[in-house]
C-alpha cells in the first residue's frame, strides 16, 4: 500500500493545519485513532495502514475553508506525493453511496472535476479500507467518538438535508454491521468516550450535562 509512515503523515497533517486551522484537524487525529482501533480487531485490516489513512482522509482542507473539492484537492495533493492508497481513501471516504448527488456537502468544483471523482468512484468497488474510513469518518468529532446518530445530525444541522439523505445514512449502519459482525462486537465497545461524547455526560460525576451539548462549530470538518 502506497502510504506514508506514522509520523510523516502527522508532519503533513501538521503543516496542513498550520495552512488552515479548524477542527477538522482534530477530527481527522480521532478518525485515525478510530480506525487503527476497529482495524485492530478486523482479520482483514492493518492498524496502521488504518491509522494513517483515517489521518490524511481530510488533508484537502489544507487548502482552504472548501466543501466537497476537498475530496479532490486532497487525492490530488497525495497523488502528487506518491500516496496512491491514502488519494483513493480521500476520494471515497465522503461517499459511502458512490454517487456524486449523494454527498452531505456542496460540489464545489467545476462540471470536469465533478465529473472526474463520479467516474472514479464508478470505476472503485470499495474495499474494507474504504469502508473503515466512511464509518470512522461518521462517528470522529473533533473531541472524540460519539454515536454515529450523533454525528449524523450535527453534519445535517451544518449542511442540511437531500433526497439521499436516509438511504446514505442507511448505508452507513450497513457499513456499521459489516464491521460487528467482522470484530464480534459493537464497535462502540473499543471506543473510549462514546457516551461522554454523545450524551454530553460529565466525566467526573457519571451525571448528564444539565445543558445543552457545545454547540456546533460553522467550520467545516
Ligand atoms: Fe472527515
């Protein structure tokens, strides 16, 4: 797998960050952690070709506050740096239907580009790696693992609904299954933090919150 080691790719997350700070760097750090976890316990993955990948599946934010041609500009960025396997993931990781109408955010690129990822997903029948990095992509917020439900909503609230919405939501729990049944367990049984994160529990009393979870950031993650 063409792929960079652990700590290039935290050097290229890092200077991507430093080019455009958000909460999307975070988010990709808990992604990567997600993934090496779930990969860890999948007769299929290796933990740190996961842990990587759920690293630099974002890493097109490096340039600038974007919607969808994140997806682009990080394939190819990758691409350009001989990262074929980490370019794949950053083209599929936002499409868990592969099919451009299907994404959570706005194309923001030209009719080419578009037309270009819609052939490359077309042309890609997903792998497991894919398909860990969708579903760690679904349940990594910036602070931490929470129920994909969760995350769903917040991605909802900051870029609306569409009319594949549910059947994309609906592959996502597929996707969830395929790993429980692969792992033996749920997989929110390897994530540390779920509940505090979803249900906005403090951590030193076991008691909820008495307001309301933070609210969401407009950034874009
Ligand atoms: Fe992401």
């Amino acid at each position: 797998m063409n792929l960079p080691d652990r700590e290039t790719a935290h050097q290229i997350l890092a200077e991507a960050e430093a080019r455009n700070p958000g909460p999307w760097a975070a988010h990709s750090r808990c992604a990567a952690q997600a993934a090496a976890i779930l990969a860890s316990g999948h007769p299929q993955l290796d933990p740190e070709a996961a842990y990587v990948l759920g690293l630099l599946h974002d890493i097109g934010r490096r340039e600038g506050v974007t919607a969808m041609r994140h997806i682009l500009d990080g394939y190819r960025y990758l691409e350009g740096l001989g990262y074929s396997a980490a370019a794949r993931i950053s083209l599929t990781h936002s499409y868990p239907i592969a099919d451009l109408k299907c994404a959570a955010g706005l194309w923001d690129a030209s009719e080419a580009e578009a037309q270009f990822v819609q052939d490359y997903l077309l042309r890609t029948p997903y792998d497991a790696y894919d398909h860990l990095i969708q579903l760690c992509d679904a349940l990594s917020l910036p602070d931490g693992f929470c129920l994909i439900e969760k995350r769903i909503v917040d991605v909802a609230l900051r870029y609306g609904v569409g009319p594949c919405s549910v059947a994309r939501w609906q592959r996502y729990f597929e996707i969830q299954a395929e790993f429980e049944r692969a792992i033996g367990h749920s997989i929110y049984a390897h994530l540390p933090g779920v509940v505090e994160n979803t249900f906005a529990v403090l951590p030193n009393t076991g008691q909820a919150a008495a307001f309301l979870p933070k609210p969401l950031s407009q950034e874009s993650r």
